[in-house]
C-alpha cells in the first residue's frame, strides 16, 4: 500500500519519468483492486446529522512492545493517551458548540445539526500493527463520516488508500509524506501539520540565518520517505545556494539486517568525516530504532567532540534519548538543534487550547478512561487518568494537532454541501475541508499551497516554527524561533548551547589541506630572486664604470643598461608568485600580484630582446653605408612598438577579465586545494602577448644571423645564438611543469616557475655579460700574447682602400700603406682625400676591417677608432679628416 511520489512534486527531474509513472499505475491499481472488494463503510452523512469518528493514534510502538513516550516524557500519559484527551476535548466542544477555542463554532449554532457519537466511533491504537489500523478500518461496524489520524507515516498512507476507496474524508494528525495528501494520489486525504517541502523551507531558512550556508551533509535513509525528504531539502538548498552533499544509510530494520548490514550509518559518517563537513541534517524515519547505531557511529569516529553542529529535520522525539540512553546517545543529541513547529500553548497555557486544558473536569476524565483502547492495566500504553489529570499534566506534542484534525473534520462537515436529501457525500466533505480556514489550538488552520498538486497540506506561515535546543540533563530551550515576518531571530534571554557547552557554532569545514607555500621554498626563491636583480644591478654599475672603454663602447652601453634593466624586472616576477593567504595577503593584494606577473614577465623579456635586437640591427646598418648618421631613435622604433603593444593588451587583460587568486579543489573527498591565478578569457589575451614576446627573439635570431661577419666584440653573435637556444630549452622544459603541477602541488608549481623566471635574466646577464668582462679583463691585463692586442711601441702596417689617386682624380679602390708608432698618438697616413663614394675602406694591420664614411665623426655620433688605440686616447685622421672621440666602432 505504500507508494512513491512523483518527482514533480519536488519541483526536480531527480527521478526518472518512468519512476512516477509506476507509481502512479501501482496506486490505481491498489485502489481498482480496493473497490471491487465488498467494503462496509462509506464516507456519506446521514440527513439525522450523526457522525461517527475513526480515531488513529499511537498508544505503543514497536509493535505495541513499548508505550509511546513522547516529547514531553510525562509518566502520567503517552502520546497516544493525550491525543485521545485533545480529540475528547474537540468532540465535546463541537457537540457543545462551546467557541472558547474554536470561535468559528459560534456560527454554526442554527444552521448545522452535525453531533458526533463518540460511542459509535473508532479509536484504535495505531502503534500495534503495522498494518492493524488498516485492517480495523476495512473491518469497522459502523460507518465513519472521517478518518482522523494518524501520527505516521506509514500507517497514514495505508489509510489514505483506504479513505479514497471508500470516499471517506481523511483528516491526518501528523505525516510528512508528499504522497500522503497529493491531488493525485489522495485527493481525500488532508493534513493539518506541515509537509516535508514546509519543513524542508524552514531547515534551510535555519541555517542561513546560522550562516552555516557551506559544507552541509544530509545524511537520510534509504527509503522513500528518506529519499523525499533529502529531494526536498536539496530543491530548498539549492535556491538559498547553500552548498551541500547527501549521503544515505540503511536504517535499522529486523526484516532486513542485511541491507542494514551492507549500507550502515558508520559509512556515509565516516566519508563526511573524510570531506570536512561540520553541519549534518539528519532525516530519519525510525529515529528511536536508527539514533543508538549512529550515536555509537559518531563515537567510534571522535565526532562528539564539539566540532559538529547536528540538525534534526522534521520527526525526531528527542527526550526519550535522555532518560535511559547511554552516554554515547546522550552526548551526541547535546548541542544539536531540532527544526520543529510547536504550537505557542505549549509555551502558554493562558492561550485558549491550554486554558481549556486546565479546564477539563471529571467528566472528561471518565470519558477518557472509558474509551482509551489499552483495556489491560499490564499492558504498554495503558494510562489509567487521573481526576487531576488536565491539571498536573501538559498536553503532549501532537494533541493540538489532533484536536485541530477533529475540528477540520467536522466544521468541514457543517459546510458541506447537502444533497436533496439532507445527506452530505464524502466528496463534499471532504470539498469543504480543504477549503477551511479557521481559528484551532495550533494557530490558523487552511489548507492549500502555491501549487495544487499540494492542495491537501497544511498553508506555510500558520504554525509557528523554533529551534529546540538539546542541553545538558536533558532540559531543553527554545533559543530561536520564527517570529511574526517569517524571519528566524534568537530570543534575547537565551543563548543557544553547542556541543561542549559551547556559545558559538564549529566552523563550517574541517580545515584542510591548502597547499601554502613552505617558508623554506619561499626564502629560496627571494634568495635567487636577489641574486639575479644583484647581477642586473651590478652588470649596469661596471658598465657605467667602464663606459669609455673601447671593450664597452664597441658593446654600444645605452642598450647595455637597457638588458640589464629588463633582466632586473624579470626577476622582479618572482616577487608575485611568494605569496599566499598563510603570509598574511588578503584576496585582494594576492588578485594583483597575480596580474602583475604577466607585466613583469613580458615587459622585461621585451627590453632584453628589443634592446639586442637594435643594437645588432644599429651595426648593420653602419655597415650598409646608407646613412651619414645612424642614432638611436632611427633604429628603436621596433622596440617602441613591441613595447606598446604588449602594454595595449596587458592594459585590456586587466581592465576586461584580470589574472584572480582562486582556490581550486583538488580532492573532493579530503577539500585539499590549491591556490592558483586564473582568469576565465585568459587564453584570448595570453596568446598575442606570447607572439608579441617572441617575436623580438625571432628578431634578434635573425638579426644575429646577419650580423655574424661582423667582429665579435661589436655583435656577440655566437653568444646571441646561444642565449636563445638556453632560452628555447627552458622553456621546454618548465611549461610542461608547470602545466601538470599548476592543479596538484603548489611546491611544484612554484620551483617550475622558478626555474623559469630566474633562468631567463641569469643566462641573459652571464652570455651578455660575462664574455665582455673577459674581454675586457685581458685588454687592461694586457694578456693575450697572439698578437691580436698590440702594445705600446710596435709597429703595424694600414691599408685604405676606396681613396682616389690625387694625380688622377680616379677611383682606383687601391690599397696604400701607410705605418703608426705607438710614441704617438696613432695616425693614418697617406692620400685620404674626398673619394667619389664619399667612403674609405680601411684595413689596420694586426686587426680587422672597418668601415667608414669621408666624415667619421658623423658614424654612431662619433668618429672611427682603431682598435690599436688604448684607453682613453684618439685616432689622428689626416687629409680633412676630424680628430674626434672613441667610438663604438
């Protein structure tokens, strides 16, 4: 008799279609079956008014091995016997047209004649049998104008199969079931406590206003109830965005130890314990059977420590747990919060329900003790009532429901439409229910929700709903309710209590493995970050120094100062990368740091490139002949663009979609992450930043190439090649590093990143750098014994080429010798005179060939020099030719 309900009624495609449509045609098919079976009752009222009730409520559980204790833990009664007293109250009331609960009743006085014969009614004890009230119903001698109860879940939905065969109106005490009240499934049965999508709304509305919104674990059995339950929490997390995962467990069944056995509470404890997850919302349908295993799970787990914020969601009878339990059940209910609605007379007895209730006298009393359906005295659940009864004993939780279920019934029954006849069908009853609003013990009762498949539960926003606090002794408190605007808000006078008496909740996560970045990798990277900017910084200062030099000046010093500077920003890169959360950086300085590196990275790889780059091309051009002067600004216009280029899309990257510090997980179970920079579009704007960044190494590939006749000491061609090919290996052999490592190990990521951003400015300083100092080195030593450097005194011998004879006026490109002393100062000799090509060719002896216009003043801002002159000194240039200073060439 137990159906499922169709997943529409969640508002989500978590079932498949086929499911409902199962359960749809199993029902029907129940219900087929039901009513061609000779049934004697039916839901109709008789034109004399008379009513008889079919009561359900539980006396015992367990089979009717225990009595029903409930909430309030009371030994004078059992849930069962105060709903019995609660359902007593209504009838009488009813009867009596007595409106000092129910004001509505005070209209009724002249056009109803509705009375209810409780002798003729049903009361039954619904914990008993499992199947027992369904079978008391089907066998029942009189005829029922309405089923009222019961207080579960299971029993309710054989009933409400029932009450549909046979057209009865079905009024339920309390059921959480979707399925029990659906248009669909029971269009004739009603509810007068609140569904699971209600309660599921307030579990969720709970726990933002905790703020624990992050990290939730439901925990539900495997069931059909349980599995609604976890669907409708879900669709509510969902749109209040609180992140959360489910994990099921088979809850303890005797019929079936061995599902029990393959799927226990341990497991799914055990993995939310594994993923961090602080706040647990427990689902239970047999919480009595189910809370010892998982009390006894979460102690052998160490999860009673305080680090854990527990949530009872819908049924859940705390206080039985605390008298009796041991110690492993009572430490793990400490602390926790349950999400129920409790009528305010509980809180107030001066409310009419609880006034009424203290009234109650001795007749009550004797009715109570002349129809409660327990008749042995040995018997669980027997109560046997005092007079003083009302007086020394709370209602307990549910009788307000119940009496609210009785009044539903037959004040819909007033308002029913009659047949000719007088007589009122089932379907009418059951018509005018669901279309009541009246004023009852719990608070406003209507039904009806926003969608009409819904149409048969309880309106949201007529009860009321708190947080109980479970704290030590087994007291409770009511710490948070929801007040007048649907808002949850904390009474002032008291505190909620957490799990080890504490006043603030644990954190929302364990904490987890984050990756930070080790102090010791850290002091490594400034380490070498230092010593590459230190190098940088010291190639610029012996640059300045020997600036004069001819080593130096053959090298062109602006754009050595411009390859340091670029190697310094380089290094600078290193900086961004050395930070995280565990060094004290917000979010907002680690987003910054993060753009920042690509500036560096780019903007200094393009001034070392750039900058060599130029001055081959600057050489080049002096050896083409083609111009009387050759500046910087004539050959710094690529280096100028590559520069504004790579500023124009680092300038856009930043504005549009900006490099962030995210934390990425790496291990769903464990939360391990990892901190990395990342941007969603960070590929459109990478990639031309990456040809903008190779393509002066391509440049100055080239341009090397080109250059590679020239003298070494002017163009360092094979040095050139070699720091590309340095260049080309690192980067092969870091990218994919960095790559693989980016999402796994922060260590990794970082020493790849590393590598590459400190290998770049070192190998550009030590192939630039490093053969010049040696050159320069021997020059000042005066080593180098082949020749290649004469000394002061010796004689050499110079041939010009491209001067014209003086007696021909012909171009004759001849050689002429000519000598030099170094007791001088050096000087060419011979007939240099203004040749046709306005160019001279001219060969020092011992050295290499160079080439100058008529005006070597004007060539690189200066004019020749040999390389036969030493430090400091000039070339004398006879024949027109201008004493000038020493030159780059």
């Amino acid at each position: 008799l137990s159906k499922s309900t169709p997943a529409t009624l969640y508002q989500t495609q978590h079932r498949p279609p086929q499911y409902s449509k199962m359960s749809r045609r199993m029902s029907r098919l129940c219900l087929l079956l039901l009513q061609l079976l000779p049934l004697t009752v039916r839901g109709d009222i008789g034109p004399d008014g008379l009513c008889a009730l079919s009561v359900f409520s539980p006396f015992t559980t367990n089979n009717g091995t225990q009595s029903a204790v409930g909430l309030f833990t009371s030994p004078n009664t059992t849930i069962g016997h105060s709903q019995l007293a609660a359902a007593i109250m209504a009838i009488q009331q009813f009867n009596e047209r007595n409106s000092s609960v129910v004001p509505q009743l005070a209209e009724l006085v002249e056009d109803c004649n509705i009375q209810v014969d409780l002798e003729k009614s049903l009361l039954y004890d619904s914990g008993a049998d499992a199947f027992g009230s369904a079978r008391a119903l089907y066998r029942a001698v009189e005829e029922p104008c309405a089923i009222i109860g019961p207080f579960d879940d299971s029993v309710a939905e054989q009933l409400a199969t029932l009450a549909m065969a046979a057209e009865i109106p079905h009024v339920v005490s309390r059921a959480y079931s979707l399925g029990v009240t659906s248009e669909t499934e029971n269009p004739y049965t009603t509810t007068v406590y609140p569904d699971l999508l209600s309660s599921a709304r307030q579990v969720a509305s709970y726990l933002s206003f905790k703020e624990r919104t992050d990290h939730v674990a439901i925990i539900y059995g495997l069931s059909d109830l349980g599995l609604q339950r976890y669907e409708a929490l879900r669709v509510e997390f969902r749109e209040r965005m609180i992140g959360h995962m489910g994990f099921s467990f088979a809850e303890v069944a005797t019929e079936l130890q061995y599902f029990t056995d393959l799927f226990p509470p341990i497991t799914a404890l055990r993995e939310i314990k594994q993923r961090g997850q602080r706040t647990i919302v427990f689902c239970l349908d047999n919480p009595k059977s189910s809370l010892q295993p998982i009390a006894d799970a979460i102690e052998e787990l160490d999860m009673n420590n305080g680090d854990y914020f527990f949530v009872f969601h819908d049924r859940f009878d705390p206080n039985q747990y605390f008298d009796g339990a041991n110690q492993n059940l009572t430490d793990f209910v400490k602390g926790s919060a349950w999400i129920v609605t409790v009528p305010e007379f509980h809180l107030d007895y001066t409310l009419p329900f609880g006034a009424s209730w203290l009234s109650q006298g001795k007749d009550t009393v004797d009715t109570l003790n002349e129809v409660i359906p327990v008749e042995e005295e040995s018997s669980p659940g027997f109560i046997f009532t005092n007079d003083d009864f009302f007086q020394t004993t709370e209602a307990e939780y549910g009788a307000g429901f119940m009496f609210d279920a009785i009044m539903a019934a037959l004040i819909g029954a007033c308002q029913a439409h009659r047949s000719p006849d007088g007589s009122i069908s089932g379907s009418s009853h059951q018509a005018a229910i669901r279309n009541l609003n009246f004023t009852g013990a719990t608070g406003t009762v209507a039904f009806g929700a926003e969608v009409s498949e819904r149409a048969g539960t309880r309106q949201e926003g007529t009860v009321p709903w708190v947080a109980v606090n479970f704290i030590d002794d087994g007291d409770v408190d009511i710490p948070e309710f929801v007040n007048a605007e649907g808002e949850w808000q904390s009474d002032q006078g008291i505190d909620f209590v957490y799990a080890k008496e504490r006043t603030s909740g644990p954190p929302l996560r364990a904490p987890t493995k984050a990756n930070y970045l080790t102090k010791g990798l850290r002091v490594f990277g400034f380490t070498l970050m230092s010593i590459a900017m230190a190098c940088g910084v010291g190639s610029a200062i012996w640059v300045f120094m020997n600036r004069k030099h001819r080593v130096l000046t053959a090298s062109q010093p602006p754009f050595l100062y411009l390859i340091c500077l670029g190697t310094i920003v380089q290094s600078a890169s290193i900086f961004t990368i050395s930070f995280d959360e565990s060094y004290g950086w917000t979010k907002g300085q680690l987003d910054k740091a993060c753009m920042a590196m690509p500036w560096l990275l780019a903007l200094g790889h393009i001034l070392v490139y750039a900058s060599i780059f130029t001055k081959l091309w600057r050489v080049n051009k002096v050896l083409q002949f083609t111009r009387r002067k050759v500046s910087f600004v004539q050959v710094g216009a690529p280096m100028f663009l590559l520069l504004l280029g790579a500023i124009v899309i680092l300038v856009l990257w930043t504005v549009i979609d900006p490099l962030t510090w995210e934390r990425d997980e790496i291990n769903e179970i464990t939360g391990e992450n990892v901190g990395t920079c990342e941007s969603r579009r960070a590929e459109a704007f990478a990639a031309p930043l990456l040809a903008i960044i190779l393509l002066p190494t391509v440049m100055t590939g080239f341009m090397a190439y080109k250059t590679k006749d020239v003298d070494e000491q002017y163009t360092e061609g094979w040095w050139i090649f070699t720091l590309i090919t340095i260049h080309l290996q690192i980067m092969f052999v870091t990218t994919p590093v960095i790559i693989i490592l980016n999402d796994i190990s922060t260590s990794g990521r970082y020493l790849g990143f590393l590598l590459m951003m400190w290998s770049f400015p070192m190998s550009t300083l030590c192939s630039i750098f490093i053969p010049k100092m040696t050159t320069h080195l021997y020059a000042v030593k005066g080593w180098g014994g082949d020749g290649s450097t004469p000394k002061r005194g010796e004689r050499g011998n110079v041939r010009v080429s491209g001067l014209t004879d003086q007696s021909s006026n012909k171009n004759k490109n001849q050689y002429h010798d000519a000598t030099f002393s170094s007791t001088s100062k050096p000087s060419i000799t011979g007939s240099a005179t203004k040749a046709p090509e306005n160019t001279a060719r001219v060969e020092l002896a011992g050295s290499s060939t160079f080439a100058a216009q008529q005006d070597p003043s004007t060539i690189l801002q200066s004019s020749i020099t040999s390389p036969l002159a030493t430090k400091g000194e000039q070339v004398q240039e006879e024949n027109g030719f201008h004493e000038g200073e020493t030159a780059g060439i």
